[in-house]
C-alpha cells in the first residue's frame, strides 16, 4: 500500500510513502545494523540499503547517518516513522469505513417525509438503524409532498416517502423508482355526541349533509376525500382548513365538523371523538418511497429502504414495487 502526500503550492514538493520501505526502516531502527535487518527480512544487506536510499529519495530528506562502521536513524527517519504509524492507523480507519460503505453499515442518507409517513414509518426505520447499524446516519427532513420531490430532483434528499397527488410523477416515469410501502386507510372521525357515534361504520352518503373539517384545497388527502365523496354523490362543505392532523381532530372534537384522517395519523390526541370505519370499499392513500432512478444501487440507501420495506411490511401490508 503507497500513501501519496501532496503539500501546498507554495512548498513546491510532493513525495510518495511505500509501506514496504518504511518496514525496513522501522526494522532498522529496531535492529540496529543494516545485516541484521536483512537477515529479519530474508534480503540481501545491499537490497537493504538500496531500498532505504530509495525511500530517502522519494522523501528529499536524509534518513541514516554513519557512525564508526554503523548507521543510525537521523531526527528526519524518526519523525517519519512516528507520522508513519498515524498514517498506517489512518490508512486502516479508512478501509474499515469504506467496507462498512459497501456493506451499507456506514453511510449518510436523506429522507425526506410527510409527517404521517415519519409517525408511521421513517422514525421507527431511523430507531431500528441506530441499533442495527449504529454507523448508517439519517438526516430527517419534514416535507409536504411537492416539496419533497423539488428535494430530491435537487439531489437534496435520497429517499422521500409521500403519497400520490395531482401532477406526482407516474409509476412509469423513468427517472425515478418507486417502492409502495403501505396502504393507508382513512377512518370517518365524528364527534363524540353525533347520531352515527354508536354504528359500526359509516356511509359516506350519510355524510353528506355535514360540515366537513379537511387540509388545504392543494393537498394529496382532500383530492382523496373530494374524489371519494363525488364518487358517493356529492361535494362535501368543507368550512374549516387546517395542516395538522392533530388540529382536524380538535376541530372535530369541538363539534366544528366530520373528517376522515388516515390511520397513520391515529390515535389522535383530542377526546371526545369517534373513529369508524368507512363502508363498502375502505378509503385508502398509499404510501411510497420514491428514489431517483440508479440510487437504489448505493448500498446505504438500499439499506435504509430495506427497512422501511420491511417495517410497513410488519404493520400489515405488504410492500410493493
């Protein structure tokens, strides 16, 4: 193994350390005489010498010095032996790290997530990866979907785990690959005096006539709720706009209206509520990691999107490509 050490400009000299010649070296010094570090090594004494002539060469310093019919390290080759073994140490830090990079137990990767997606399955793969991979760092960023995806077209992200919206791009697009993680219902969620609390499920045409609480008109969620309740007959009256889950359900709580909140999102901290399921063919968004096409390949990122895999797999639905 050759370490090449390249100096500033302004020093106007390079030099290239073989580790082979600085055992001999290192022997000598131990040794005390060039014939006894031959006979150690099984070389010649003038292989020896020619080859610790070599190194002081390629350095530009002088390493030996005569005494009486002997020779000695000079201060420069004791020097160069100490730096010799932090290099070594270095050198050997460096191909443990690098074999961890191609294991994927070492690595830095970016997600970007809904915070659904977080909840559901980004912080329990980031837990899971402290322990099992305690050299694999995770950078969590918080992020709606079309901003998500503006991240990781930037290369500011590696993974991002969102859910299908108006203009997302297609399960056919090239430049990208898509991992379907898990299927997301949503649950009617009702105060907990309306006259539906007691029934099993809920009828989204039952729902028709309520005020609704619901996300911004741009959301991925309200173009789900919009086309379900079209799907059922009508346009839901939706008098209240919030971002957070936690915030509809207190919405809902305060009597201000229905909504329906996917499971991720659950259990919701405000009382006073009723969860039910809807009727007939469930409610349902999907959440998937997208990648940018060839990623996958990283061993890092696979890694991390293994174990997102393999997470919304134990929740209870199985992965999909």
């Amino acid at each position: 193994m050759s370490i090449y050490i390249i100096f500033m400009e302004n020093v106007s000299w390079d030099f290239t350390v073989d580790w082979r010649k600085l055992r001999l070296l290192d022997e000598l010094d131990r040794r005390g005489t060039i014939t006894a570090t031959a006979e150690v090594l099984q070389l010649t004494p003038s292989a020896v010498s020619q080859q610790l002539a070599g190194l002081a060469r390629d350095i530009g310093v002088p390493l030996l010095e005569r005494r009486g019919r002997n020779v000695a390290l000079t201060g420069q080759a004791r020097l160069l032996l100490a730096h010799a073994q932090e290099m070594r140490e270095l050198a050997e830090r460096t191909r443990a790290a690098l074999d961890s990079w191609s294991e994927g137990t070492a690595g830095y990767v970016r997600v970007a997530s809904l915070t659904t997606g977080i909840t559901a399955l980004v912080a329990p793969a980031l837990a899971r990866l402290r322990q099992q991979r305690p050299g694999l760092t995770l950078r969590i960023i918080n992020r709606e979907p079309i901003e998500s995806l503006e991240l990781l077209d930037a290369g500011e992200a590696d993974i991002i785990v969102t859910v299908d919206y108006p203009g997302a791009p297609s399960r056919q697009d090239s430049r990208y690959r898509r991992v379907d993680l898990t299927d997301d219902i949503m649950d009617a969620v009702l105060p907990a005096d309306h006259p539906l609390a007691g029934q099993p499920s809920v009828d989204l045409t039952d729902l028709a006539t309520e005020a609704w609480v619901g996300n911004s008109p741009s959301e991925p969620c309200m173009h789900i709720v919009n086309g379900l309740c079209a799907a059922a007959g009508f346009t839901p009256d939706i008098r209240h706009l919030t971002q957070e889950w936690d915030a509809v359900a207190a919405l809902v709580a305060a009597g201000a209206g229905i909504a329906l909140i996917p499971r991720s999102a659950q259990p919701l901290r405000s009382p006073g509520l009723v969860v039910l399921p809807v009727a007939g063919a469930p409610a349902t968004r999907t959440l998937f990691a997208l990648l940018r096409a060839g990623t996958e390949a990283d061993p890092a990122i696979a890694t991390v999107l293994e174990t997102l895999v393999a997470l919304a797999g134990a929740e209870g639905s199985p992965p999909r490509s």
